[in-house]
C-alpha cells in the first residue's frame, strides 16, 4: 500500500516482521491508537532529515521504537519510482526524462509484507499545532529514507498496525538549524533528504556511519567550502548520488566516493575545477556545472582528466569562451548552451570522438569561425543544437549520422544542397526564425534529406510553398510567415504528410486550391488561424477499412 504526497511522490513502509495488518485496530480522524509497550531499557532518540523543515533538535528528533530503527517516512529499495528528482539543467521537480538515468534499483526483501506509511496532515498555518501529530507505522534494516516531499504527506491518520512513534510537526525554517554528529542512525539505507534549509556546515564526522546510504539531497542550503571537509564524504561508500546545488560552494568538494554516479553542483560559486578534488571520483558518470562562473579559466586542460568513464558534462551558462580542452574521450553529451563560446576549431572537439550529443545553442558562434572540419570526428554524432547563433549559413562537414540538427534563430539566408550531403538519417530539421527566401533555396536542397520527417520554417519570409521537399515528410511548420497562396501541386512531393502549419501568414479565404491536398490520405491536421481571413480546408476522406475475412 502506499501514501500519496504531493506532485505523486509514494510512500511506503513495511511492516514488522510477525505483526499482522491491523492487529492494533484502525484509528479514524481524531483517535490515535494504542502505543507499544515500551521497551525495558531506554533508547537513544533517532533524528531523520526533513527537506524544507528544522525539526527540533536539528534535523529533527522521532522517539526509537521498540526495534530501535527509524519508524516512518521510510522506502524499500526498488520501489521510490514516484519520487522526484532535480533534472541535470537544475530545474527542481523533474522525473527522470532528459535527464542521468535513473540509478539502478534493489529489490525489495523478499517475502517482506507491506503496509501505508502515514504522515500528519499538513495544516493551513505554518504555526506548529498545539497537539503532536503521530507518525506511525514501524521499520527495519534496508529501508530508503524518504525524499524531501515526504515531509509534506497529506491524508488522514490511520494506524495500519505497528508502534506509534510520536513526533511534533515542524515550526518551519530557523536560522541555525544544523546537523550535528550522531544526528543520523548509523543504518540509513538509499536516500536521505535534507534540501530547502538553512544548513550552513555538516560539522566532521556527521555522515560517517551512513555508509549504506545511496543518494544524498543537500541542495538549496547555504553550505560554504568551510562547512565541508574532505571526510564529510569520504566514508559513504555506496553513494551514487550527490546533490549539491544552489548553495555557495567555491570548489568541488573534496573526498568524494568512487561509488559516485551523478554529481549535482549546479548554482554554486565555482570558479575553477581542479583535477585533484575529482580523483577520487573516478566513476563518475554525470556531472552537472552549470550556473557557475567559471569563465575562460575555469576548466583548464587536464581538469577531468580523472573522470575516464564520464558519460554527460552539463556546462550551462558557465561564461565559457571555447570549448574546454583535452575532454573525457568516453564523453557521450556535451551540453555547453548560453556561454560565451565565438569559435569552433578544427580539433576542439576531436578529443570526444564517442560525442551522440552536442549542445551549442545561444553561444556566439559565427559562420567565419566554424572551421570546416570542426564536426568531422564525431562520427556517432545524433544530436546537433546549433540554435541562437550568427550562423549567415549551413555548418559544412556535418555528420553523416545525425538525427536531429536546430538551426533555429540564426541568420540564415540561403540554403545550398551541398552542406546536405550524405544526411540520409536526418529526421528533424528546425530552420525557424531565420532570414529565409524560397529563392533563397537552392535546387535540390531536399533531396539530399531522404529520411526527413520533421521540417521547421517557420517564421522566415516565405512567400509561397517551397517546392520539391522530401517524399518522408509528416510534419511541416510554415507558420509565421508570408505565404499568400497553396497551389494545387504543392504537396505532390510529400505524399505521407500528417500535420501542416499555415497560421500567421497571409492566406485568404480562396488562397488554397481544392485540390492542393489531394493524395495526402494520413493528413489529419491544417492550422490555418491567426490569417487575414478564415481559411476553410477540406481534408480529403480516408479510406475505408476493409472487413476482415473470417473462417468458415
């Protein structure tokens, strides 16, 4: 069973081994169940982190159940897919798409029954209510602690069987609120949250006996270089994922595991990354840097030398003029958009040979210093965003792999065949808001592109339909433009078209030939608003299914 959280986010606990599902009874709105029997001799308190909450003490203190594990908030390994996790451009909230894979999962221990973890309602007013709420629900060794939104569960309280372990809610956010040692069971397995709060310093030897746990959330913090030190780290020897953004460090924090998979240290103060706080970090697969002003010398030749088997590098308005040198050779996603980078030269990129992507976009990038061999070793080249440039024209030497290629938001002005050559796998094609004329357009452009699915034009100065475009075609964006008449043969090339874009231009009522959509039996959609007058578009009748035959 599981506890629902806001945004989707799961929660779930299992239950003591030899306790049966409601031996203890249910417990509606108001009426709390009966507590265990306490223990013969006392325990220690166990503190859990709360994103976004100071619990008193700091990191917040739930009384030890009779097992003397953590009793609530807790997840079997395997099973947190509902849970979020901040995205590699820093955007907190995404699922796992676009961005690190998500981190292989353990299964559950085998034969362990389940039961609801049930958390307080979170009240209206952030003042602490006058009674404790109770969170119950007991747990053991191998549990995930539970992401940060786990302290914002919402649903009525129910005991579902198990000790109940009281806990006063929250007062909110305090200046001061610290972890201190000891705050921690020594036997947190998976994740622990501890983002959205004040924690300035993560005092020596506060994490040292985490050393089951996998994930980490320390972002939205205000830690410094000086509240941490190069053992605060070092003793998670299963860490994979690390956290850190949007705080104010100046430096990669130093002792990191060799179990570390994705490093999270967008929105800091990073002004340089040495090679020698990485080494440690040799199976780093994901690093995330953008938002840090690193400017021209802040990733000097060698700096992740280190990281051998890095797969992706976000570098997202760091203040880069060039590409930095002497890259991982193992690097598959390069992501450099919003940087300062004027110049492409013939080998900045031929360190990365394994590159399937490369994201250049909103950089400074002119068509006179792009060298024309600039892309030639990337032969497993999928994905080339180009968008937000000077770029006058097509970059030569182009990749015959490619998939995708933006070019959007240039200042292009003509289109010749012969950077096109050899594009035969190409299938998206964004071209807009360019300077683009259909005389503009060389003979023969499209033929080059056989495989072309996706064509974007938009927002070019198109005065009618450009001719001959690929027999692949399924979807054609000519909005924005000054199209003022569709003739009949218009789309006798693209006889697959799905989907044509025709708003915003200059079309009338009689603007678009009867017959101009004749042969087009998948086309399902013509977007013809936002013109001078309505455009009525009679799409031609789909052909009927044929019965099929059946046996005697």
């Amino acid at each position: 069973a599981t506890a629902e959280a806001p945004g989707g986010d799961r929660l779930i606990s299992i239950r003591e081994p030899g306790r049966q599902l409601g031996q203890e009874g249910r417990a509606g709105a108001g009426h709390a169940a009966e507590p265990a029997a306490a223990p013969a001799a006392a325990r220690p308190p166990i503190r859990l982190g709360y994103g976004g909450r100071c619990l008193p003490p700091p990191w917040g203190e739930l009384a030890a159940p009779a097992s003397g594990l953590p009793a609530a908030l807790l997840l079997p390994p395997g099973r947190h897919s509902g849970l979020r996790r901040p995205g590699p451009a820093g955007v907190p909230g995404q699922h796992h798409q676009g961005g690190p894979a998500p981190l292989p999962a353990e299964q559950p221990t085998p034969g362990a029954p389940l039961q609801r973890a049930v958390a307080p309602q979170q009240p209206a007013d952030p003042q602490p209510p006058q009674q404790p709420h109770l969170l119950r629900g007991p747990a053991r060794r191998g549990l995930r602690v539970a992401h940060a939104a786990a302290a914002h569960l919402r649903g009525p309280e129910q005991a579902l069987g198990g000790p109940t372990v009281p806990a006063s809610l929250p007062p909110g956010r305090r200046p001061g609120c610290q972890p201190n040692d000891g705050d921690l069971p020594s036997h947190l397995w998976g994740e622990a949250g501890a983002q959205n709060n004040l924690i300035s310093k993560v005092p020596r030897g506060a994490l040292s006996r985490q050393t089951h746990l996998r994930e980490l959330h320390l972002q939205h913090n205000q830690l410094t270089d000086s509240g941490l030190d190069a053992t605060t780290f070092s003793k998670l020897h299963r860490l994979e994922y690390l956290d850190l953004s949007h705080n104010q460090l100046a430096a990669v924090p130093a002792g990191l595991p060799r179990t570390l998979a994705v490093l999270h240290l967008g929105r800091n103060r990073i002004r340089q990354v040495e090679a020698a706080r990485l080494r440690g970090a040799r199976g780093l697969r994901y690093l995330l840097l953008q938002h840090n002003p690193l400017g021209a010398a802040g990733l000097p030749a060698g700096a992740l030398r280190p990281l051998r088997g890095l797969h992706t590098l976000h570098l997202y308005g760091n203040g880069l003029d060039r590409v930095p040198p002497a890259l991982p050779r193992r690097l598959r996603a390069l992501v450099l958009p919003h940087n300062r980078v004027a110049m492409l030269g013939a080998r900045d990129l031929a360190a990365t040979p394994g590159l399937t992507e490369l994201n250049l976009a909103y950089n400074r990038l002119a068509s006179a210093h792009v060298h024309p061999r600039a892309f030639r070793r990337l032969r497993a080249l999928r994905s080339l965003d180009l968008a937000g440039n000077q770029l006058t024209r097509l970059p030569a030497g182009l990749p015959a792999g490619l998939h995708t290629l933006r070019l959007q938001r240039n200042q292009l002005r003509a289109l010749e065949p012969e950077p096109l050559v050899g594009l035969d796998q190409l299938r998206d094609l964004s071209l807009a808001h360019n300077q683009l004329r259909v005389g503009d357009i060389g003979p023969g452009t499209w033929h080059e592109l056989q495989a072309l699915q996706v064509l974007d034009l938009s927002h070019n100065q198109l005065s009618f339909m450009p001719p001959d475009l690929p027999e692949a075609l399924e979807e054609l964006h000519l909005q924005g433009n000054r199209i003022s008449y569709v003739g009949p043969e218009a789309f006798l090339s693209t006889p697959r078209l799905r989907a044509l874009f025709l708003r915003a231009n200059r079309l009338h009522m009689t603007s678009i030939a009867p017959e101009a959509f004749l042969g087009l039996p998948h086309l399902r959609v013509v977007d013809t608003a936002g013109n001078p007058e309505q455009v009525l578009v009679r799409l031609p009748p789909t052909a009927p299914r044929r019965p099929r035959a059946e046996g005697p």
